[in-house]
C-alpha cells in the first residue's frame, strides 16, 4: 500500500492499540465485578447475552458466536438448563432441530446484568463533553463493524 | 444527579456498552489467534506485556495489575521463568525484594506480538477517514483514563 494515503500515524496505531487493550482488560475486569452480585458465570453471561440478542438459536450457531467447541456449549447450556436460567425447545416444523431459549429467569437476571454494566458505564461517562461521547460512539460502531469485515 | 445537565442520552449509553461489549469479544478472540502462532498463552501474554510497559516489578504488583491471586501469579511465573521468558532479581539495596524482570526471549515474543496486533488494527483502521482516526485515539484515551478513576 501507498504509505502517502494512510490516513493514520504508526503512533496512532501504537496508541490506539494500548488504549483497546487496557480499556477491554478494565471492562473485562469491571464485568466480573458485577456477575459477582449475580447467579451467573462469565461464560453463562456470554450465553444469556446473545440469546438475548439475536434470539433462540441452535447450540451450533452459539458455539460460533462464542468461539468455543460445541461439546464445551453442549456443557454449558446443560448447567444453565438445569438452573433454569434457558431451555431446549423443538423446532415445530422440523423436530429435528433443537433450539435454546432464554427462560424468563435467564431473561431477567440478563437484563439486570447489561443494566449495570451501563450504569458503571454512565458514571464512567459523566465526565465526558457532549461531543466526546457522540465522537466515541460513532468512532466505537465504526470500528465494531470494520472489524467484523475482516 | 439533575437529568437536564447530563452530555449523553440513555440511547448513548446502550450503544456504547454494546460497542465495547463487541469490540471487547472481536479483540480478545483475535488475540488468540495471533498468540496461536507465538510459544505463550493468554495469561503470560498479559503478564509480558505488564513486565515491558511498566518495568520490573515484585509479585504483588504483577498480581494487582493481572487481578489475581498471588499463588495464581507465582504459578504462572514459575513456568514463564522456566521457558527463559523473566527471571527473578534480587534488589541490590534490599536483598529481601525480589522483582521479576524480562529476559531477551521473552522481550522479543512480547514485542512480535504487539506488532502483529498492530497490523491488525491497522488493516482495520485502514478505512477510517482521517479525523475518525483522531477521534477514536482521542476518546479512547478519556474513556481510559474516566475508567481509572474509579
């Protein structure tokens, strides 16, 4: 490529890397903090979170979501189902396809969870000008999906 | 607190927890990915990159900066000092401290990859405008720097 037509600096790459870093490894961090006060684990809480998201899916359309093994999903969702927090339902056209569904438990603690993430979000953001905040959440949504492209 | 002072909206917020939610997930699993290709795990790959950004540090402080235990950190120096990655050091002025310091392997694994997580970024960043450039760099920073604070 044309170093002449980059429109960032080695430096902006060297910074904008640390601050991913550090700001992921204090969120990650923070969001244990929080799963304490709740009857979940982290991996439980990635579960719950995109069952949430995208709705009923399959242990395999999970299992990519998660980047994990489908035996090591296969485990998961057999303690969450017995915690009553998700369960396994037939696809009423084809019975051969099992789906997992969030239950209303599963439901309500995630709803909980995602809400106290963004309360610690929301102090985090009191700080911030007007501007800041609309500048880091259209630069954050940019890079979300030019890092899905890759 | 007064709701009409606030510089963000409750939309905002949702964003941007999701955002970094996101991004959070793409980054750790890209890493993973590149520390494939390196003789180290996760976990030394965090406590390499502690050992070169701050310098030489005890135990106890390696453990505050992982968010671990300190057996959990001493096993995990035990191995690290095995592969020739750090070493102990005694201080020279206080005999009874003992720092871990990073030795010429683990200096050089640990600089390969932060370059190849640079390359990444900068494969991502490669389609930002310029000033979308400086605004993640710059908001990235406030929000590391809000997040320490608490």
């Amino acid at each position: 490529m044309d170093k002449s037509t980059l429109n960032y600096t080695a430096e902006q790459v060297f910074e904008i890397e640390r601050e991913l870093r550090y700001v992921s490894s204090i969120i990650k961090q923070k969001g244990r903090e929080i799963l304490a006060n709740f009857p979940i684990t982290p991996p439980q809480f990635v579960a719950l979170q995109w069952l949430n998201e995208d709705g009923d899916m399959t242990i395999g359309e999970l299992s990519n979501k998660m980047y994990l093994a489908c035996s090591t999903t296969t485990d998961l969702i057999d303690r969450m189902e017995s915690n009553q927090l998700v369960e396994r339902v037939r696809d009423t056209n084809d019975r051969r396809v099992v789906r997992i569904q969030l239950k209303e438990k599963g439901q309500n603690i995630i709803l909980e969870v995602l809400e106290a993430r963004r309360e610690y979000l929301s102090s985090v953001l009191s700080n911030f000008s007007k501007k800041d905040v609309e500048d880091l959440s259209r630069t954050l949504s940019i890079l979300h999906n030019e890092m899905g492209k890759e």
